[in-house]
C-alpha cells in the first residue's frame, strides 16, 4: 500500500471551517480480503469465503499496519490538534473516521492513495406469540435438542440501541450454564455507575459506539448512556424477539399476556450499540460497530437500521458505505439481515437493497386484539385497546374532558385530549366513562394512550373513551396496554356516531354548560386475542419493491423484499429507561410493531439453520429460508397485503413478491431444504460489474476487485429469485442448485402470469447428494403492459422436497 505523500505546509495556515465527521476510504485491502501482498504480512484473507479467524496473530499484526498507515497519512497532512480521528476501519473495509474541518476533507479526497471522503449522515431505527404461530416449539426446537439448546453457541449480533441487561428475558438463572464460546473475542463493557459487567454468558458482549455522535454534538451521556445502556428500548426489544430466553412472563397492569421466546432461546446475544433515543444514529458509528462485531466474530448480524437519506458520494444504493461494509461482512462468514423499512404500503420505499443482505419484510400473524363500546342507545362501536372490561352488566355515564373543565382559560392546553388531570373536575369525572379526544398532540408524541389512562384513574372514573374525530392519511393505530378499561375508537365514522350520541343526550343551558349528563355506555374486554386463519398478511407499513439499483429510483435486476416474517404488534422485553414510545415508559415489555421487529424473527431462525448446518455459507442460509417460505396463509389462500384504498382506509389485496419476497418464513422447512443457491464473494463482484450505470472505478474502489467483464446480466446471479426490469424479447437466465439432502429426482416446472412466456430446462433432473446442477429460465414478452408480471419455478423432488423461486419481470418493446 502506498501514499504519494506531499507535505502540504500550507493546510496548517488555512482558515478552517466548522469541522464534521467524515468517513475516508484509502487504498490497501482490509483484513477480509488481504491476500499477503506486502512483505513481513501474511495473508488474512480466506481462501473460501468461509469465517476469517480474526483471532490470529496474522490478523492482529496486518490490522496494526493499517492503523499504522491511517496515522502516519493524517500526522503528515494537518497539524496536531487540528483533528481528531475516531475510528479506524481495518477488517471490512480500509479507512477512518476523522472529525475535520471541510478544507482538510477536500485536502484529503486530493491527496493520492485516497479513494472517497464522504460526510458522516444520520440513520434511524426501523420500530409471545410468534414461536408458536412460526411453528418452532413442535417443528424445529426438537431438532436442535429442545428449546434448552435451541441456537446453542450461536452469537447473535445487535448493532442497534444497547440492552438492559438485567432483564428476565436475558438472564442466566433459570438455564443451564452457558460455557464459553472459543470462537467469540469479543468485550464486555462496565457499567459506569454500578460497576457491574454488562455480560452474564447469556449476553456474551456489550461495547458502545459514540465516537462520531460525540463530535457532532449530539451525544447527551445522561440521556444516551455512555455504555451499552439502553435508554430507547428498540434494542432490547429485538434481542429478545431473536434471542430471549423462552418462557418468560409477559405482565403488565396485573395482567399476563402470555409468555415470551426468542427464536433461538438458546443462543447467545452480542450487543454493539450504536443508536440512540433522541437522534438515531451516524453512520460512522454503526459502521464501527459492524466492524467490531464481525473482528470479534458473531455468526448473525441483526440490522434493524437504515439510512436517514441517500449518500453523497455514489448514485448506487449497492455501493452506499452501509451496504459496501455489510458485503464485507459477508466475506468474512457473517450472515447479514436487515429490515426492509417502514415506508409502506408505496412503491419503492426499501432501504435494504443488496443481494449479500436479506431484507425482511413485516408481516400480520394471527393474533388481533378488538374491543368493543356499548352505547345506551344500542350501538356497539369497535375500538382497539388491552385493556379489561368495566364492571359487567353494569353502564356509566359518559362525561367528555371538555365539558369538565375546572376553569375555560385551561382551553389553552388542549384539556381535550387528558393529558393534564389538574385542569379536568374530579368531582364529575369520578366514577364515570371520561371521554377525551384524539389531537394533533398523539401524532407528534407529545400526548399518549397511557397518559390518557393515568388521567382517568387518577380522577377516579371508571374507564375512559378516546374517539378520533380526524385523522392524517396513513395514520396507524396500534392497541396500548392499560390498567383501567379504556379503548380508543379509530374509525372517524364511528366516533361521529358516539360524539352524535352523548350531545344529544347531554342537556345544557344557554351558555352550552351542562346541566344533566346522560349519554351512558360500557366498555368490554380487550385483553383477550383473536386468532385469524386469514394470517399472514403484508403489514400496512412494510415497505415494498421494486428494488433499486440507484438513487435515481431506476429498476434494479434484483428482487427485493428476501422474505416476510411477523413484525405487527410483536410482544418482546423493553428497557424501563426506554422512551421509543411514550405509551411503554418504565415497563418491562412492549407490543410494537415494525420491520424492526421481522429481522430478528429471522436473525433467530437464521441461528437455529446455522445450528443444524454449521458450514453452510450464508448465501447457503439465506437460500433455505427464502425457497421454504410460503405464498399462503394458514387458510391456503394466497397472501394478502394490506394497502390503501383511495379514501385512506386500510383494505386488503393480493400480494405480490414486491411485498413479501419469497413469502413468510417457513423455519421447519428451511432446516432440511433440500437444494440450495450458493453465492461467493466473486459472484457479488460479476452482479456489480454486470449492473448498467455503475463505474468499474467505484466497484474496484469498494470490492478491491478489477471488473473483468461488464458483460452479462444482473438477473445471473444465482439468487433464489429472478427479477427482469426491462425484458425485451426472449432473455434465459440459468440457476445452479446444489444437493444438500439425498439423493433425489426433481420436476421443474414454471407458471407466469399470461403477458411473458415461460419455459424451464431440462424438465426434469436426478442429484446426488452434495451436487450441482444448472437449469436455465427462459421469459419471452408476449404483451406489453408497462406493469410487471409475477410468477415462480417450483422444483418438486421425489421425496418430499419444494424449492420454489419467485420470478418478476416487466416486457418492452425494444
């Protein structure tokens, strides 16, 4: 590696300008793809894309090099004092964060041996039952050796909000002895004030990274906690869901709701906390963090994060440095999951967009919580709310917030929406319904259910009513947990009819005071679910495909989603300093819902494959998740998505795979998949180079890998789906499977929805255990829509196996 170093004297005597953070990439191979090319340095990388052993001296004395080198090129640029690195990349990628004014960031994007400087940009979070409704107690646990060993000895990685270690769901008294895990280095932060270790063998490590938050000025220690703390809640809401012990208790308000399990209760939870309550995250940071998690060597890596906006510095969302980092990862072994995103139900909203990660999409389970207000006028309006009922066979008087005012100036507080006890007449409200309702305030969060029903007891009614009179397009209700009756009433129709109610029944004198209040009601029980057969079904919120191949919004030749898995209304641990929603401040568990919440369902079921297949790749993983995931319901109907329908209320359509992907994971199946799609490292590199728009300069810049060839197609990478953007006439695309089961004869057929042709080769094909064999797809454009068409390949093997594709594709003319 070598620097074409010119002292510039002159950078001492500029005027600098506010400094930020930037990310600098040099040239010289990181640790995962250094292949001894400098004298006195043995090779760290792998021959075959299998776990780098970042243990090895080899390693240790490279990565020291390249610190080396980081600090010699900024010691010879700029004066000391005058900057300040944060980190140095050196296992993923080859550089360093460095909090620099913008003239030293242009001194360095002109320096040679310098390949990018870009400005650090913000990232944000992505925000019981499941096991059961996944199938794992009965079909998969067993495998493994019970839910006591289910994911022994796979390390969970979590780059997300830190955890609460002390938590039920991760603590180690009521287990077997966890042992030590040999191929795991990594650390175990102290807890600055209690001075107790943050690991307990259940959590095997817990760092912190706030480097580049600290220099931007965002960082706040006695909000965000300078350790492993969480103070959000997100992260140890998605360690439980992937990881948590099984079993534990869910109680809140005196009442239990069941008991809680990770995917994998057995494994063991790795915590890199990056992001934070108030200001999510940089990603200099997360960066570090993915850096450190992989050096220290996790198995899965749980990304429930993504970026704020677009980088500046490349048009390719392949290419990003979050997406550049991760596919290093992937080198060294690790297999990546994110979350898709939440900016569904539109079109091309996903923010996970590489082949090398498996992005996740939310899914309905079967579980939904209703309740109902009974009117004294006969009506029964529907209503969410965990809440019990009031007292049975018994009504109460309805007395709205407004009309109990202590005094007309406290309007100013919008008394409305029972917030504020102190403004509201006791005397009124005590032992009656207290009806609030919903304003601007629930939107910004600045007001919640849970204040309302502190308001309500502390006033002494009996329960309490929230009716939305008006709500903004796309606005998502989800039932809070209480500990008083209470519902809240979200449709604008219905509360019109129960606001229509209680003024006709409330008699007031010429100045609008009441005189008698008699709008009576009662509330029933919402603490009991419905369990649906019409589940699963694509979340309202689940972003969704096309994919894109840049920033443009210019169709990629990659299907994504990768898989569906639940993530509406998930049950999981929280931190008691947690603030991510105001309705579960200094609780123990939340129900929350969002793509955050499917990752870790799969990181989980990704540990119980790595488990059972220790050597598997994970495009070998991802591959037995994705052609096992199942396209119906528990009704065997094909999956549904919920979407909009043109006056904004939440309707149901069929899906396609730009919802779900493959469909909604299927994790008995995925453990004995039959056939697999295996990709390396080099594969990744020839999608890049065949991918239209992007420079073989910026690829060679990130991969350290010569495009060869920018010939052939994106669609020939061998995933476990195929996606056309711009088909014109015949295209064929050839998949290589491998056997990993016995020896077994497949029958590969092919259906697609009328406007492309179909056709498979051979039809037919025998395999022995542990070989490959090559089909090929080919897709004639019969008509021209200008709409994709969908449909699959299913591999039918003579003893019992389905391997089955999606296949997206959109005819042109020319």
């Amino acid at each position: 590696m070598k620097f074409g170093y010119t002292v510039l004297l002159f950078l001492s005597l500029l005027i600098y300008g506010e400094a930020e953070v930037y990310i600098v990439t040099i040239e010289g191979e990181p640790v995962v793809s250094y292949k001894g090319d400098i004298e006195g340095f043995i090779a760290t990388a792998s021959e075959s894309d299998e776990k780098i052993d970042m243990t090895s001296e080899f390693v240790a004395s490279y990565s020291h090099h390249l610190v080396k080198k980081h600090d010699m090129l900024l010691a010879l640029l700029f004066e000391p004092g005058t900057y300040k690195k944060i980190y140095s990349y050196k296992h993923l990628i080859n550089g360093f964060a460095v909090h620099a004014s913008p003239e030293q960031a242009e001194a360095l994007r002109q320096t040679p041996g310098v390949k990018s400087v870009d400005r650090d940009w913000k990232v944000r979070r992505l925000t019981t039952h499941t096991p059961q409704f996944l199938g794992l107690p009965v079909g998969v646990w067993p495998t493994g050796g019970g839910c006591d060993r289910a994911g022994e000895d796979i390390v969970i990685g979590f780059v997300d909000s830190g955890i609460y270690p002390r938590h039920q769901s991760f603590g180690n008294h009521n287990t077997a002895p966890y042992g030590p895990v040999p191929s795991y280095r990594g650390k175990c932060e102290v807890d600055p004030n209690t001075k107790r270790s943050f690991c307990n063998g259940k959590i095997i490590g817990a760092q912190h990274f706030a480097g580049a938050a600290i220099a931007a000025g965002a960082f706040n220690p006695d909000i965000d906690f300078a350790s492993p703390l969480d103070g959000d809640g997100h992260g140890s809401h998605t360690a439980a869901i992937a990881a948590g012990n099984n079993g534990v208790p869910v109680r809140m308000h005196g009442f239990e709701f069941g008991k809680a399990s990770g995917m994998a209760p057995r494994a063991r939870i790795a915590v890199y906390k990056a992001l934070y309550r108030l200001f999510g995250g940089f990603v200099a940071d997360v960066v570090a963090a993915i850096e450190q998690a992989v050096q220290d060597g996790v198995d899965i890596l749980n990304l429930s994060v993504g970026p704020n906006s677009p980088p500046t510095t490349t048009k390719t969302t392949f290419l990003n440095p979050f997406d550049a980092t991760l596919l290093s990862a992937v080198k060294a072994g690790v297999f990546v999951v994110q979350a898709a995103g939440n900016e569904g139900p539109f079109p091309k909203t996903l923010v996970s967009y590489s082949p090398w990660i498996t992005t996740v999409a939310a899914a309905v389970d079967d579980r939904r919580y209703k309740n109902h207000l009974f009117l004294g006028n006969g009506k029964v309006l529907p209503g969410i709310g965990l809440a019990p009922s009031s007292h049975l066979n018994q009504t109460f008087t309805l007395v709205a917030a407004n009309d109990a005012l202590l005094d007309s100036s406290v309007t100013k507080y919008s008394p409305s929406d029972c917030q504020r006890p102190e403004v509201l007449n006791k005397r009124l409200v005590e032992g009656n319904i207290l009806l609030c309702g919903y304003s601007f305030n629930f939107v910004v969060g600045t007001a919640s259910v849970q204040k309302v029903s502190e308001t309500a007891k502390s006033l002494g009614a009996v329960g309490f009513v929230l009716a939305v009179e008006n709500v903004s397009p796309g606005t998502k209700f989800y039932p809070v947990p209480v500990g008083i009756p209470g519902i809240v009433i979200i449709d604008v129709k219905q509360s019109a009819d129960l606001i229509d109610y209680y003024n006709k029944s409330t008699s007031r004198d010429w100045t609008g005071r009441v005189k008698s209040f008699k709008a009576i009601g009662s509330i029933g029980d919402g603490l009991r679910p419905t369990l649906y057969k019409s589940a699963p079904q694509v979340a309202i919120f689940s972003a969704r495909g096309p994919n894109i191949k840049d920033y443009s919004f210019q169709d990629a030749d990659l299907l994504k989603p990768d898989i569906l898995a639940p993530g509406s209304l998930i049950w999981a641990a929280w931190s008691p300093n947690g603030t991510d929603d105001n309705n579960y401040i200094g609780v123990g568990f939340a129900m929350v819902s969002g793509t955050s919440m499917a990752a870790p369902h799969v990181a989980g079921i990704a540990a119980l494959v790595k488990q059972m297949h220790p050597r598997w790749s994970p495009a070998a993983i991802k591959s037995a998740l994705m052609t096992t995931a199942m396209t119906v319901d528990r009704a065997d109907r094909p999956l549904q998505a919920q979407q909009y329908s043109g006056s904004e209320t939440m309707t149901l359509v069929p899906a396609t795979p730009f919802d779900y992907g493959s469909g909604h994971v299927h994790p008995r199946a995925a453990l004995d998949p039959g056939l697999i799609f295996d990709i390396g490292y080099t594969d990744y590199v020839k999608f890049l180079c065949s991918t239209p728009g992007i420079n073989p300069l910026e690829i060679k810049n990130v991969t350290r890998s010569s495009c060869n060839s920018t010939s052939g197609h994106p669609a020939d990478l061998n995933t476990p789906s195929i996606a056309v953007s711009h088909l014109v006439r015949t295209r064929t695309i050839s998949r290589t499977v491998t056997n990993v089961a016995d020896e077994e004869t497949y029958v590969i057929t092919g259906r697609m929805s009328p406007e492309i042709a179909i056709s498979v080769n051979p039809p037919a094909m025998t395999l022995l255990p542990g070989a490959s064999r090559i089909f090929t797809v080919s897709l004639t454009v019969r008509s021209v829509t200008g709409s994709y068409s969908f449909g699959e390949i299913l591999l039918k093997g003579s003893r019992g196996h389905k391997v089955q594709i999606p296949v997206v594709a959109m005819g042109y003319y020319n």
